[in-house]
C-alpha cells in the first residue's frame, strides 16, 4: 500500500506536466479543425455524405432489403390537407363545380388579409385589386376578355365554380393550381365573394366600372 502511494507522489508531479500537454495538445487539435476549406479526414464517410434519395422517386431500397414505401399509402391523404378535388377539368366538371362547398371555416380577419395579399399578387395583375377587371394586363391590352368581377353575372357565380376556375383556368386563364395550395385557392375565392358582397352592398349600379375587356363571355359554360 505504501509503495502504491509512493509511487502515486512522484507521479503527481510527471501528472501536472501531462496535463499541461493534454491541454495544449486539446486546444491544437480543436483549433486545428477551424480551418473549413481543409476539412480532414472524414471519420464516417457514410454519415458525413449520406446518400440523397428523392422522396417520391422510384428507386432499389428494397432490393437492398430496406421497406421504403416511396409514395403515399393510397386513399390517404397528408395530414391538415383539404380532401383532393375531383370534379374532371371538362365542361362536365364545371356545370358540377356549382354544387361543391366551401370547406374551409369564414376567414376570420387574419386570414382574410392574407388571402387578400394571395389575391393581390395571383390575380390582381389582370382582374384588379378593386376586381373591376382593370389590372395592367387589362389595361396595357395584353389579354383579352378578362372577368370583371363586379358585374352581376360573376357575384352570381357560386363559389364552386369559382374555385374550379382558379383551379384548372378558364379561357385566357391559366390554372393556379401550382402556385396555390387548395387550402390558398379557397381562401382567395372567399376573399372575391366577400369583396363582391361588399361592393353590393356599397353600390347599387355594379355595371358603372365595366372596362373595355370587361364583357368576358360566360358561354364556354
Ligand atoms: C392572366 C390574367 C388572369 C389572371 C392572373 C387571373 N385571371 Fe381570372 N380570368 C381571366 C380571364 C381572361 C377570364 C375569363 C375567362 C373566360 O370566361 O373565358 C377570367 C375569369 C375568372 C373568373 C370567372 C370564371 C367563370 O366561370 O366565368 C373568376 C372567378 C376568376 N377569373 C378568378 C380569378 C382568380 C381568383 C385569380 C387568381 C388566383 C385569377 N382569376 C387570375 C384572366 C385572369
């Protein structure tokens, strides 16, 4: 026992000095890593460099044994999403678009603003911020037979509709639904609905601010 903790004393001292060259040493080789554009050597290549599968790609995962469902299970859908919309982009599913219901709760103001600025940049361009069919594209003449908004016939068209058109486009309208989400789509058509009633209820000649493109034919119904 005594020898043991003679031997412990005279290392007590060869102790310190190992310690003040495991410091120095530590905060070399920490240092030493600050360097980013010489990374070293890669200790886990594998975890360092994964291998990038894209989510819905096909690929071999499970020859290699590993159960990866690429897609979706069928018949579900992505949590907090709107249920798909099926009505078929024909004259069919248009005539049909008139009986399908809003899904989404009234915007509270929140969301109305927010779909008021998705209006604002998708649809603004050519129908107008005012809906009155006076957005730059009308105006410079760049597209022709643009909806105004405001007109009878519009306030008239179910909101159903309204969203099959945004979805799929009508005419010299094209199809937003890639920039927009379903749950965006709805959100804007309820912010039309609601500017159009708000106008009704503020004029009662709706037909005053028809511009030149304004008189957009309803006869691809
Ligand atoms: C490039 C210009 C353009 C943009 C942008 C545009 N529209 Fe249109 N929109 C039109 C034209 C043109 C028509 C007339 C289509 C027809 O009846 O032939 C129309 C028609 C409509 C109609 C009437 C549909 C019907 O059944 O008669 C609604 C509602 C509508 N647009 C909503 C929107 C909404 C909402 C957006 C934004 C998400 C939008 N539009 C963006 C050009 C545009």
């Amino acid at each position: 026992m005594k020898i043991v903790k003679n031997i412990l004393n005279v290392e007590g001292h060869l102790n310190s000095f190992k310690g003040v060259c495991f410091l120095v040493l530590s905060s070399y080789l920490f240092t030493s890593c600050m360097d980013k554009r010489h990374p070293g050597r890669i200790y886990m290549p594998d975890m360092a460099y994964s291998r990038a599968y894209e989510a819905y790609a096909t690929n071999n995962l499970k020859n290699e044994g590993i159960n990866y469902i690429p897609s979706p299970v069928q018949g579900t859908i992505s949590r907090g999403d709107l249920f798909p919309y099926t009505l078929p982009d024909d004259s069919n599913g248009y005539k049909m678009s008139s009986g399908v219901k809003d899904p989404l709760p009234l915007l509270n103001a929140a969301d109305l603003s927010e779909a008021q600025r998705l209006y604002n940049i998708n649809c603004a361009i050519c129908h107008g911020v005012n809906l009155d069919a006076q957005g730059p594209m009308a105006t410079s003449g760049k597209v022709g037979g643009i909806a105004n908004l405001q007109l009878d016939q519009y306030k008239a068209l179910p909101i159903g509709t309204m969203f099959h058109v945004t979805t799929y486009g009508k005419g010299n309208m094209g199809s937003y639904a890639s920039q927009l989400s379903k749950k965006q789509r709805w959100m804007v058509v309820q912010y039309v609905k609601s500017q159009q009633a708000k106008q009704s209820a503020s004029t009662t000649d709706s037909t005053k601010v028809a511009g030149k493109d304004s008189t957009a034919s309803t006869a691809k119904k």
